[in-house]
C-alpha cells in the first residue's frame, strides 16, 4: 500500500511531536491548514492523540512517532541517520 497524502500530512504532524518529553503537545489552531486540522482528526479517531486539534501524544502515538521520527531521518539524510 503506497503512502496517501492525508497519510503524509498524518506522519508530519506526528513528528512535530516531541519525543523527549510526555509534557510536550501541539496544538492546531483553526487557522492552519485544513490539510492538517484533518490529519490531526485522522490522528485523534486513530488514538494517537489525545485531543482533536492536538493535545498530546497517546502511547500507541508516542510508539508511532517513535517509528515516523528515524524514518523521516533516513529519507532526508540517508543511511548517515541511522548511525549513532
């Protein structure tokens, strides 16, 4: 299955997420882009965060931006991403 784009604006939105700290949430005001107020109701029906506009990442959305975050990192930068 190849990535849709409400897919992507989904996987964008997740690695605006930081990952360091649980405190941490975003939050999408009604005069973003519809694109992305829709990928982050996409996220919230999904139980990946916990509001509809943001909020802050559920576990099951934490594990996801923990997948998303290294993935965008070896698409952009390449193989040097992945060591460490």
């Amino acid at each position: 299955m190849p990535y849709t784009t409400e897919l992507v604006h989904e996987l964008n939105a997740l690695t605006r997420f930081s990952l360091d700290s649980g405190q941490q949430g975003i939050k999408v005001h009604k005069t973003a882009d519809p694109a992305v107020i829709a990928a982050v109701q996409r996220l919230h029906a999904k139980g990946l965060v916990t509001q509809t506009d943001g909020g802050y990442l559920t576990s099951l959305g934490h594990e996801a931006a923990e997948l998303a975050t290294p993935l965008l990192g070896i698409l952009t930068e390449g193989a040097a991403a992945t060591v460490g």
